[in-house]
C-alpha cells in the first residue's frame, strides 16, 4: 500500500474496522472457514481517496490445491452419531 493524505480506508463494517493506508504495509484475512463455508464478516470495501492517490495490490489464493497444507476439519456440530470421529 502507499501512504494517502486523506481518505482510502478499507472497511468491514460487520468487524468495526478501518484499515487505513500505510506504505510498505499488507492485510491478509481468511475468507473461508475450515468448512470452507464463506465468512460474511469479511465483505469489505475501499473508502475513496479524498486527497493524495493509493496504490495497492491484490493476491488471490485459492484453497484448491491447499488439501495438505490447510486441511479442511469437521465441526463437532457436524459430525454424525454412526460415524467414529
């Protein structure tokens, strides 16, 4: 991110939270839950820039591919009574 004069926050309102630019710095959230249900808490968006201009970049990562290095857990509440845990 760069550093913006006015403005330019990334809010999720659903977290109470304002993100604001700095340069050199990054977010990084999870999007998913382990039962790779989607975590509406993290809808979010940019604030516009009111003086100054911000440069970011976005990386998605899939969880495709991610099997072993993050696996997918069963919640208690979902697992069934005829099945050993």
């Amino acid at each position: 991110m760069s550093d913006v004069e006015a403005g330019g926050a990334t809010v999720f309102p659903s977290l109470d939270l304002s993100l604001w630019p700095k340069k050199g710095s990054a977010a990084f959230w999870y999007n998913l839950f382990e039962d790779g249900k989607g975590d509406l808490s993290t809808r979010h968006a940019g604030c516009p820039v009111l003086l100054g201009s911000k440069w970011v970049s976005n990386k998605w990562i899939h969880e495709r591919g991610q099997e072993f290095i993050r696996p997918c857990k069963v919640l208690p509440s979902e697992q069934s009574p005829f099945v050993d845990a």
